[in-house]
C-alpha cells in the first residue's frame, strides 16, 4: 500500500484493503504469476495457445500472457480455433493452418502478433511441428468457473465436476490463469491497462441471476465456491 492507496483508491478487497490503480495493477500482475506457479500451468519451453474473442477476459489474458512472455522461455501462439483436431492433435503433422491461424508473438509489435517460420503448401499452410502449442490457455474466471460449477450441481450432474484450473481435455492439455480472479478484477485491470476489447451482452438464466443476487449482500460467494471445490478436488 502507498498514500495514493488512501487518497486515490480505484478498488476495495472484501476485507475492505483499499488500493490505488498502480498498486491494484501490481497486486494483479503478482496474483497472476502466483496462480500459474500455484497450479503448476507453465513450463518451460512451452508454447501456449490463446484464441483472442475479443471480450474484457481476453483482452486482460492476451496482455498477461505477453508480459510473461517476456519474461521468460514461453511463447505464446494466437490461434483462430480450438478445436482438437486444429490443436494438439494424436497426428500433429496432419493439422493444417492459414498464415493468420497461426502466429508467433517473438516479433510483437503494436498490440498484434506477428506470423513466424510458415510452411506454404498450395492454398493451405502448414505450420511446423514445433509450432504446435503445448497448451491451451482460455480467459475462465472466478465467475464463469463458479456459476458452471453451481449450475451443474443444481442440475444434479455431481459426477461432472471436473473443471479445475488445468484440464486435459480430448487430449489437450487447458490452462486458466484469471481463474482466481472475479470478474469485476478483471474489468477493472482491463480498463486501468486501456486495453482494447469488445462489450459483450452475455445472457443469464435464473441461476446466474441468483448467485449475481447472492453476490450483492455475500461478495465472497464466487471464490468461496472456487476454495471449497479446489478443497474437494483440486
């Protein structure tokens, strides 16, 4: 905390800790480096894939995963599709990309990544086997984690509980590093960042109504739900 915290605080934790935008942005950045150590997300030589949709969740995720980059011997893929037979497919060599499905950001540049090291074959490329990302990292958070997890168990598909953090999933390996995170957080860091995204009208069912209700008088419900299935399952 500094004195801006207590003159100019942009966000006010349940615990009712209040921070300034560049200490809020440092608390951000640190959570999202202790979340991908916590559960183990990110080795080295790894090289990640991330579909940019566009909304406040990616645009948040798209900037951190560039930042950890940097940092270290991680590259980090865009891709347009996440389906498994574009990605970490049985036969790798079989999976074809466009020049713009498949970039590299070793040369980043003005908020867009640049296309590395293609293969052209006719009018279909194909990108070279150590291209293929390793993992998959999608924008899930806190929010869209816990209302998954209560629709399922009001649903009474209990034995369907298998959302966690890192999920292999028809042999992909998933990661989530904003799953700690609410999404308020996440709006927030997006709109202290100036990051560039899209206002999506996302439709809620009477349950998401209901936790979002919930939420109101008992701010901590989300990550409580996030705590006790990471007790249970994690």
């Amino acid at each position: 905390m500094c004195k801006q915290c207590q003159t100019n605080p942009v966000y006010e934790f349940t615990n009712k800790r209040k921070v300034c935008k560049t200490c809020f942005i440092r608390w951000f950045q640190k959570k999202f480096l202790y979340t991908i150590r916590k559960f183990g997300m990110i080795d080295r030589e790894d090289k990640i894939g991330f579909k940019n949709k566009r909304g406040f969740r990616d645009a948040v995720l798209n900037d951190l995963l560039r930042l950890y980059s940097e940092k270290g011997s991680v590259e980090i893929v865009k891709i347009r599709s996440t389906s498994s037979h574009l990605l970490i497919a049985s036969n790798r060599r079989s999976a074809r990309f466009s020049t713009k499905e498949l970039l590299s950001n070793k040369n980043y540049a003005d908020d867009k990544l640049i296309s590395k090291d293609i293969i052209s074959s006719s009018n279909n490329y194909r990108a070279k086997r150590d291209y293929f990302p390793t993992k998959i990292a999608v924008s899930s958070t806190a929010d869209t984690e816990a209302d998954e997890i209560i629709h399922i168990l009001i649903k009474g598909n209990a034995d369907k509980l298998k959302h966690g953090p890192v999920e292999k999933i028809e042999s992909r390996i998933v990661i989530k590093p904003l799953y700690l995170f609410l999404d308020k957080e996440v709006l927030l860091y997006a709109k202290l960042r100036k990051l560039k995204f899209k206002i999506k009208n996302e439709k809620k069912d009477k349950i998401s109504l209901f936790v979002n209700d919930l939420e109101k008088k008992h701010p901590e419900v989300k990550q409580s739900v996030i705590s006790s299935y990471l007790e249970l399952f994690g």
